[in-house]
C-alpha cells in the first residue's frame, strides 16, 4: 500500500489492515495516541487504539499494522479492547476514522 494513497482517502481502507509509518503526534495514555498526518493529506492525525501497552513517544516514528476503523465510540472501543481508559480524552474522536493496533513498531527509523 503507498501510505500517500491511505492518507489522501482514509475512507476507502475502513476494514482493511495497513501497515503504515508516521510520527506520533500525542499520546493519550498508554493504550493509543495519535498519529501525525502528512502535508499532502487533509487529515490531521488519527487515532491509534491497542489492546496492549503501546510505550510510544511523542514525536517518535512508529510503524502501526492495524485495521481501519470508522465511528470511534470510546465506550465501545474500551470494551472490544478490554481496557479502561477516561472516555472524556477522545471526545474529540467521537465518529472519527481509527486504527485498532495489532502491532506498534518503536524501532523504525523517521
């Protein structure tokens, strides 16, 4: 997958899993952050969700293997994942595209 394609139209991977490189743009807590988008994008940054422990910086590049999601629900999330996190810290990601993580590779260079 050319990551240029997946940030130019996040709506057309929704259920597909992509492994993609970017910088990490805030770490929520130690269950997801987000990732930085890229000039040539209109998006912003994304949201990355993980089951397990992500120990990620911010700033860092990562590479994120995951399937796309549409319509973040923290609630929802919370359960599928099993973890408890503060609902109130995504209400900015309320209906937004997310990557559900099964694999954050910290030892990628930027």
């Amino acid at each position: 997958m050319q990551e240029t394609a997946f940030w130019r139209d996040v709506d057309r991977w929704v259920g597909e899993e992509v492994t993609l490189s970017a910088d990490v743009n805030e770490v929520l807590n130690q269950h997801s952050f987000t990732l930085a988008g890229t000039p040539e994008s209109d998006v912003d940054e994304l949201l990355v969700v993980s089951a397990a422990t992500t120990n990620v910086e911010e700033g860092e590049t990562v590479q994120v293997t995951g399937t796309v999601k549409a319509g973040f629900n923290a609630e929802a999330v919370k359960k599928d994942l099993g973890v408890n996190w503060n609902d109130p810290l995504y209400k900015d990601w309320v209906d937004e595209h997310y990557i559900v993580a099964s694999s954050v590779d910290t030892t990628v260079n930027g």
